[in-house]
C-alpha cells in the first residue's frame, strides 16, 4: 500500500483499509458458488449476468451489443439473479 492510499486516523496513526481475509474467503466462495451455477440459466440471461454483474457493463451498452432493449437486458439480468439466489440458498450446508 502506498502512502498516498493509505488512510490517517486522528493522532496520526494510518489506517488499515486493506480488506478482511474472511470477507474475501466469503467473497470467493460466493463467485465460486455462482460460476459453477451459470449453467442453470439461459444463454441470454448467462450473457446478460456476466455482462452486467461481473464485469459492470452498462445496461444500455449490453442492448447495443446485444441489440435489446434495456426492458429486455434488465428483465434476463433480474431472471438470472433469482434463478442464482434461488439456487444458492437452497442448497444444505
């Protein structure tokens, strides 16, 4: 970490901003998790989820590639969310 990133507390002392292991253990997880369930959704909705949740497209750039609405694009990412939480928290530990 640079000292231009780092953050001071009051007194002078710098700030740890980096994040916490077991948030980005739980974090892996889930990306895991989700990677491994994309097959359960419809090659439109996978395009538009990768697009869209992992690689932060814009919705109406997604369209134009796509050539959809962005009524369409926000209707197969919102599919695909529920599809992927469904899954997810229906599993058993």
């Amino acid at each position: 970490m640079s000292l231009e990133e780092a953050e001071e507390e009051p007194g002078g002392r710098l700030r740890d901003t980096a994040t916490p292991l077991d948030r980005r253990v739980e974090s892996a997880d889930l990306a895991r998790k989700l990677l491994a369930d994309l097959d359960i959704l419809t090659r439109q909705e996978r395009i538009v989820f990768v697009l869209r949740d992992l690689q932060q497209m814009e919705t109406g750039e997604i369209g134009q590639v796509l050539r959809l609405s962005q009524v369409t694009v926000r209707r197969h990412c919102t599919s695909a969310r529920q599809k992927l939480r469904q899954r997810l928290f229906s599993r058993k530990p």
